[in-house]
C-alpha cells in the first residue's frame, strides 16, 4: 500500500497510514452501533503504529472498553483501539471506496437486523481473531 492520507470532515485532521490493513470487516455490537449511531460500523485494522495523527486537536473517550479518538473541531470519528491488541481500527468511512474492501462481518450476534450481501457473517469473530468462525444463517 502506497502510504495514505485521510482526513476528518472539517480537515483540520489527518491520519497518515503507512502499512496495508491488517482486516477491513463491518462490526455489529453495540459499542460500534451507539458510537456511530448506525446499524454497525466499518472499520480497517491497522497496527498502531502504521497510524499517525497529524493537524489540529483530537480528543479521546472511552465507551465501555474501547478508547475511541475524534477530531475536537468537527467530532469525526477517526479510530479506535482495542486495549491490549496495539491495534487500531480506523473507521471505513474516512477511506475512499477503492480502498475499503471490507471482506467479513463481526459480532452478527448482536446485529439489529439480517445484513444480507456476500461476504461471511460471524457470529462472535473468526478464528484468526481468537472466535471459533461459528456464522450467522442470514
């Protein structure tokens, strides 16, 4: 990946990605649905330290467990991080459509309705983020 910059909605913040994504899926639980206001969330994991704020002010809360980060002029959601994984996951709305290429869903458990597209439906998370891969029948 060529390295890349987003930016919030106001511009006064940027995100300089500097690696490939790790993952980029679509999030159902309820910490995604109440931070976003959606039905769920799409998100591209980056290590963190692939991950560079640069500009103007951000400012970071905690919902439940997850540390989330946002613009303080404009309240753009930029990214979150997952304690203890050194990871974060940058919201898929910042990148432009050919570079979010989401190929799962998570937490489908928890999904206010059926999502019905191609790509698989995981009940928790797959086995390669420490799940089981046990899918939803949508």
């Amino acid at each position: 990946m060529q390295p890349t910059i987003l930016q919030c909605r106001c511009g006064q913040v940027q995100l300089h990605l500097s690696e490939a994504p790790i993952a980029q899926f679509y999030c159902h639980c309820g910490d995604c649905r109440a931070v976003t206001g959606g039905g769920y969330s799409p998100l591209a994991l980056f290590p963190a330290a692939s991950v560079k704020l640069a500009g103007g002010d951000t400012t970071t809360w905690t919902y439940q467990t997850m540390p989330r980060t946002r613009c303080a002029h404009c309240g753009t959601l930029l990214f979150g991080e997952s304690p203890g994984m050194n990871m974060r996951g940058v919201s898929g709305f910042l990148l432009p459509p050919d570079l979010f290429k989401p190929t799962f869903h998570i937490r489908c458990q928890h999904a206010v309705m059926p999502v019905k597209d191609d790509l698989p439906h995981f009940k928790d998370v797959p086995a390669a983020f420490g799940g089981d891969d046990e899918a939803v029948g949508w």
